[in-house]
C-alpha cells in the first residue's frame, strides 16, 4: 500500500476567487498526482457569522448551504450541491475526503429564553461565585429557514451546560446553566481552568439523552447526504469523552465500516495527556502532534542553538505512531490567529521533510504551503497587517518521493545538535525506492550512513536540486551524504 498522505484544504482567511468546493473539485486529480490520500475539507454548514465563516461557530448543523440563514445560502465555501460535487469528484480520484466535526458548541440561536444560571470563576471554572439568578439568553435554535426539514429538533436551554453572554444584563461572563442534568460542569478531558468543558457560545450539554440522539441521527443524515469516509473532530479536550466513543461506534456500526477519525487535543508540551486520550478511547481516533508542531515552530526560531538530535523526544509521533497525525501549521497556528506558532520559512523545507520521509505517523499538509496566502487581519481598524505566506517550492518534490520512494527499513542518525539525517533502504515492490535525508540548522552538513547491502553500487542525486554531487553506495552499503547550511537535501537512486 501507498503512503498515506493528508492535506488540510483551507486556511483561515481562504479569499481566493473559486469558492473553496468550486476549487477542491478543480484540484482533485492535480492532488491524487501528487500523492494526496485524504483531504480535510472545513466545517461545511451554516454558522453564526454567515457568509464569512471559517465554520467553527456552527449554527445548523443540517444546513449545508440549502437554506436561507444569517443572511445567505451558501456559505463562505459554496452551495451544497457543490460540496456534495466536490466530494464526488475527489473520491473518484481516490481521495477520501475527512469531514471537519464541530461539536462542542452552537453559535447564533434564534430566540431568547430565561434561564438559571450561575456564574464561575474564568480562571478556575470549579470556583463558584453566585447563587442562582435567572438572565435572559439565546439558547432557542429553531431554523425557520429550514422549516424542519430533515429534522424537527429544536434546540433548547436544557440542550446547553454553558453560555457566554446574558441579553437583558448585556454583559458577557460564563455562565453554569443550572438545568434537570447537573448543576456543574461535564466530566471533560481537560483540567485546564479547573475544568475546560466551557470554550465558547453555547456549550452543548452531553448529558441530555436527546441531544445525544439527535447528533447520531444527525451524523447518519450527513454521510447518507454526503458520502464522506472520514472525520477531523474539533476541540476533543473539552468535549465528553464518552458521548465522542458512543457516536463513532453508532457511525462504524450503522454503516459498517471503520471511519477514518483524526481529533484535535491542542496540547504543547503533555504528551501523557494525549497518550491518555489515545487510552480513554481505546485507539479510535489519531491524534494531531500538536507538540511536534511547537518543537518544529521552536526549531525555526532558534536556528542552530536548537539541538536537533532531540526534536522527536516527547512528541506523539515518537511514542505511539499507529495513532498520530503529524503537521507542520494549521489554520490556529498560522499568523494573526490565537495560537499563532507559524514556523520560520526557512526551517519549513526541514519540518516538511521530517514529517513527510519518515516512516512513523500520517502527515497532514497545510494548505497554505501548497498555493501560497494573502491576507490582512481585517479585524483590527487601525494597523492593518499584511501576511504573505509563499509556496514552498519543495512541497511537491517530497510528496511524490513520499509516495513512490520512502519505504523499507528506516535507520536513524540523529546524533548531532546540528546535523541529522536518516535513510531508508527501500523495497523491491516500488522502483528505485529508498532515500537518505540530510538537514542541518547551522553551518553545512554531511553524514555517512548506511542504505543497506541491497543499494550497493547504486547512484543518488539531491532530488531537491540543492547539491550537485552525485553520490556512490560504498561495497558494505555506506555512502557520505551532505546538505547546505540551513538545509535539506534528499538522496534519491538515479
């Protein structure tokens, strides 16, 4: 079987003329050339901010650009009949499209109800600091627009734990909804805060069996309407776990299969708490190796007073890679965004090359570093802030050696501060397979290291063009490598 390799579909600010379904169906056989295995599309239905959202502030989850809510059909994407034609040509050249899951919140609801409340601590959410009082708050969802086609659901106070903003006080806070299913918080993933079941807007409520009810009804609609294969599921750490567990097995069982299911767990530095995830859920999701990403974004800042030979330790992708996808940004880590940790340019060309010609985790590419962005935070009224991030030129080169040549055995020479590399020996199935990679992050490198008794006498060249030298596999398998300062080179057989 072919590597797998991912790509994340959008960004932040997408602005580009094709609406992004329109393009995503443009590119899909351009992609499967490339290598691409599975496409992360962004939240496809309606949310709170209408045509301009990015997705993550879901309104209707059954208004997949059909219905006229928050002032449009479409969304910021497209039509559904365009998401839906997008979907279908990708699977058609072989790419499975993974589906991006909002489901810890709702923004956006429709009518005003009172609610009792309590308000907490935002600092320590276990720590209350009133006694119940009532507010008036937007927690009704009925989406006229819709007018109950597909479901007749309507969404209520006793659907939510949790809400950011009472109407009639006209002061924002977070707000405990006091409802029949508990006067606290879920049991959550994340002791962050005390605990992080709260995030933002309407806080959905797990413990009510309906709600549950109606996200798997809702779940089977959208692959039965759609035909997806897979799932990215937002914001895992604030969400029940056990309400995730019964709603993938509801979806493996009812269409019997076994979904593909990434779930992001932002976390930087505790790779104990994303192994205890990987636990808790008995192996059913990957991971993003959000903390890989930090030591890659670490890396580009330091330059060569980063010890490369340690860029693995403690990440995911080191300790369990059977279930870890690893990247190199997203669209939370890229510039003007909360989280911003945008590797340094220079070092992406090095980041690409350690999660693409490696053989442990799945790599997911970002978006950006396939076409290039523009963009400016519009957000702000005064210094306006231009971003430009560039293409990267190399992209391309190390997906296809990702796909026809990186595989056989792996051995590591991670063994200086400045200078690491790794080969693998390939196999008879794929031609010519088998690579040796050489970065440094300070002066240039070179290592000698060995590509097997099977590669003998063979020839590799730098398919990245960055050197010149062509390099013979010595009688006991060994051949001396080298890259330029602040550099990667990959050895291919000629």
């Amino acid at each position: 079987m072919d590597n797998q390799t991912l790509v994340q579909y959008f960004h932040w600010y997408y602005n580009e003329a094709d609406k992004l379904w329109i393009k995503a169906g443009k590119e899909a056989e351009k992609l499967a050339q490339m290598g691409i295995t599975g496409i992360w599309l962004p939240p496809a239905y309606k949310a709170n901010s209408g045509a301009s959202s990015v997705g993550y502030d879901p309104y209707d989850l059954y208004d997949l650009g059909e219905f006229d809510h928050k002032n449009t059909v479409a969304t910021k994407y497209g039509t559904k009949e365009e998401y839906r034609n997008a979907i279908e040509i990708l699977q058609k050249n072989g790419i499975e499209v993974i589906a991006d899951i909002v489901f810890n919140h709702k923004a956006g609801g429709d009518e005003l109800e009172k609610v009792t409340v309590r308000t907490v601590n935002p600092e320590d959410r276990e720590e209350v600091t009133s006694e119940p009082f009532e507010i008036e708050a937007w927690t009704k969802f009925n989406f006229k627009g819709r007018n109950g086609q597909y479901s007749q659901f309507i969404w209520d106070k006793d659907c939510f734990s949790g809400i950011d903003w009472a109407e009639d006080l006209k002061e924002t806070g977070i707000y405990s909804i006091q409802n029949i299913y508990g006067e606290g918080w879920e049991d959550v993933p994340s002791k962050e805060l005390g605990n992080y079941d709260y995030l933002m807007y309407n806080d959905i409520e797990f413990r009510n069996p309906a709600v549950r009810e109606e996200l798997k009804r809702w779940g089977e609609w959208y692959v039965n309407s759609c035909g997806m294969k897979g799932f990215r599921l937002d914001a895992v750490k604030h969400i029940a776990t056990d309400f995730l567990i019964e709603w993938l097995d509801y979806m493996n069982e009812t269409f019997n299969t076994q979904f593909f299911v990434v779930a992001e767990n932002w976390n930087i530095d505790k790779v104990a708490d994303l192994e205890q995830y990987i636990e808790i859920t008995n192996g059913r999701m990957q991971l993003f190796d959000s903390i890989l990403h930090q030591h890659l974004f670490l890396a580009g800042e330091e330059k060569e007073q980063y010890d490369l030979s340690k860029i693995f330790d403690g990440t995911l992708v080191q300790l369990q890679p059977m279930y870890t996808v690893t990247f190199v940004d997203n669209h939370d880590s890229q510039p003007l965004q909360a989280l911003e940790s945008y590797v340094d340019f220079w070092f992406r060309p090095l980041a690409y090359a350690l999660i693409l010609l490696r053989e442990a985790g799945i790599p997911c590419i970002f978006y950006a570093d396939l076409y290039g962005a523009s963009y400016k935070d519009e957000d702000k009224e005064e210094d306006l802030v231009d971003v430009n991030l560039v293409a990267l030129a190399e992209l391309s080169e190390m997906t296809r050696i990702r796909t026809d040549l990186s595989y056989g055995l792996q051995r590591d020479y991670l063994d200086f501060p400045n200078c690491i590399g790794w080969t693998r020996a390939g196999i008879p199935e794929k031609i010519n397979s088998g690579i040796a990679v050489v970065m440094s992050n300070g002066a240039e490198g070179y290592k000698e290291m060995e590509m097997g008794l099977e590669n003998v006498g063979k020839t590799m060249t730098d398919a990245l063009g960055h050197r010149k030298e062509r390099v013979t596999v010595d009688e006991k398998g060994w051949a001396e490598f080298f890259c330029n300062a602040e550099s990667v080179s990959v050895w291919t057989i000629v």
